[in-house]
C-alpha cells in the first residue's frame, strides 16, 4: 500500500516521468471503456487498468532499468508479473472502497479538490503519456481519490489494533542490545593506503610503535580530542560542527567493524582500552566516553507501528484473497512494451485525448 502511495507522489513531482517512458499496444490518444476485469462485482475499465500497470511498470523500471523485462522471477515472465500487481492494486482500491464505506470514512473535500488539481496538471505536463497508455484525467483523478482511501483505511485499521503488553515487553527485552549506544574516542594509525592496501611490513612496523606511544599517551591521561587532532588518520571522525578531528563517534551494533565495536561496547566510561585493537583500516586507540542505554519508550512504540502496519497488511490480504475477481479476455492481450518500441507507438502529431 505505502508503494503505491510513493510511487505516485515520485511520479507527479516529476520523478519518474518522461526520463524513460515505455509503453503498451494501446495509444494513439484513445482511451477504452472496455472491461479488463471484474472485481466484486465492479467492472474495471481499460483506461483505469492502465493506469495502474504504468505506475507498476515506473516502480519495477525504478528498481533494475529498463532491462527487466528481459528477466523471469521464479519462472515467471517480468512483464505478466507487472500486469499481476497492477491487478492487484486495483482489486486493492476495490476492497478497500468497501471497508471504507463499512467504516464511515469519506474523503474530505479538501482531498478531492487536490486529486482533481493534481490530475489536471500531470495530464497537461506528460501528453507523451496520456497518447501512448490511453488514460485520461478522470483515470488518473479516480486513481489519486482511491490511494487516499487506501492509507485512511490503513489508518482507521492500525488505530483499532493494539499488540499485547506481554509481547511489547518480550520484544523490548530480546532487541535491547540492539537499540544501545555508546560514545568512544579514537586515534587511527593506518596501516594500508588509501586503496585499503597494506603498507609494506617495515612501514606497517613503524605504525605499530607510533600506536603503542599513543596508546601510552592515552594510558596515561592526556587528551583524547588533542591525541586525535595529532595522530589520527581518520577523516571519518571530522566533526562536522567545528570542523575539527576529534576521534568521536556515537553508535548502534553493528555500525563499526567488529574489533572496534568490542572494544567500545566492552570498555569502561570514562576508561582507554587498555590494548592497541587491529582492524583492517589499521591501529586504534579507544576510549569509551559514555554508553547510552535502549530508550524503551522508542522500542516500544516502534514495534506497536511495525505490529498495526502487519496487522493492515493482514487485513488487506485477507480482502484481497476474498475478492472475487474475473479477468476477461482483453486483459491476457494488454502488454508491456519495452523503450526501444515507443517511437513505433508514438502518434506523429499530437491529438486530443478521447474520454
């Protein structure tokens, strides 16, 4: 559900318009009433059809190029998978019209006047797009409206749901760790390039003396920050504040590489770790500034949205696998068209969109 919302927000900001327009076998300005589908009961026209597979076709272009359709996904062709989630969509916006109607919620005037401004202005700025796919800006205006009714339906669902305490409380005590921080300092004596290439062993031997008298410096009390600002060869740990290297990072598990993150997490507040510790980018020396525990009221409330979105993505697939749906036979015969085609389907001159 969010995907479609996002993809058609990219799409009227100009994201994904006329940079890489593919097309179908359907053009020349003319749009079709004829029925692709029936979903409970509803009959779905070509044109509003269409609609929804050129979006799919931007999101799946979107996230491998044009050169998906040369691809199969467990066997099945890219393109006849596109039109199945572009059905989908529409069986989405179908069942989730209803459970809007059985919730009480209506799209407010304020929502509809966007949709239809909105829907004026995309078919003035992408004509390319309404010759080639066969839409029109009433298509587009029912598209915008039925989006808005799948995310109030998604949030009238999510408020009604509410996970229990105890499986709250078991997943804030498994993922603590995961959500702890821990402020170190740093000094890096590298030992490779910039190509991450070890130095040669008599270099690598020099760097390892100057760690050690660093490590002895910090050992015995003297400033980090200044130790750094010195020593260290670590253009990650800038502060982008001042502008000046102090050594210090602040972060979560699983952000460092592992040598650093032990000796962090490991360390004591205020306490230099007491050895050099190794890693592939070089010598460090670490002092653990503070550790920041798990804010529980964040987990807590994280995991309710990750549990309302997975209790509405259950309710919907629900829907949608109740739904009774009848493709007819212009469905098997609509296509996606590769980019290399668009200039054969292209009109030579531009003409009027028939609604």
């Amino acid at each position: 559900m969010k995907g479609i919302k996002k993809l058609l927000a990219l799409a009227l900001t100009g994201a994904v318009l006329m940079t890489s327009i593919t097309g179908c076998a359907f053009g020349n300005g003319k749009t079709s009433k004829a029925v692709v589908a029936v979903i409970n009961g509803e009959k779905i026209p070509e044109s509003l059809y269409r609609i929804y597979l050129w979006y799919t076709q931007q999101y799946f272009e979107q996230i491998s190029g044009p050169g998906i359709w040369d691809m199969e996904i467990e066997g099945q062709k890219t393109g006849d998978l596109a039109k199945q989630r572009a059905l989908e969509s529409n069986i989405l916006s179908v069942v989730a019209n209803k459970k809007a109607e059985d919730l009480g919620i209506k799209i407010s005037k304020e929502a509809k006047r966007a949709a239809k401004e909105n829907a004026e202005s995309f078919v003035k700025s992408n004509p390319e797009i309404i010759e080639i796919y066969g839409f029109n800006e009433g298509d587009i205006e029912q598209f915008l409206i039925s989006t808005d009714i799948v995310s109030l339906v998604e949030e009238k669902l999510g408020e009604n749901y509410m996970p229990q305490e105890e499986e709250i409380q078991k997943y804030i005590d498994e993922n603590k760790s995961a959500y702890e921080e821990v402020t170190a300092k740093h000094v890096l004596i590298k030992t490779t390039d910039d190509n991450l290439n070890e130095l040669p062993k008599e270099e690598q031997e020099a760097k390892r003396k100057l760690a050690t008298e660093v490590l002895n410096k910090a050992l015995a009390g003297e400033d980090m920050s200044e130790l750094a600002r010195t020593y260290s060869e670590d253009q990650g740990s800038l502060n982008q504040v001042t502008g000046v290297e102090d050594g210090e990072y602040t972060f979560k598990r699983g952000k460092m590489v592992k040598e650093f993150e032990d000796a962090a997490f490991n360390g004591e507040d205020g306490k230099v770790w007491p050895e050099l510790v190794k890693t592939a980018y070089g010598y460090h020396i670490i002092k653990t500034e503070k550790h920041i525990p798990a804010n529980e009221e964040v987990m807590r409330d994280e995991f309710i949205a990750d549990a309302r979105r997975e209790f509405t993505n259950n309710e919907f697939n629900t829907m949608i696998s109740n739904a009774t749906v009848e493709k007819t036979e212009l469905y098997d015969t609509i296509s996606i068209i590769r980019e290399s085609d668009r200039a054969e389907e292209m009109p030579e001159t531009n003409t009027t969109t028939n609604e």
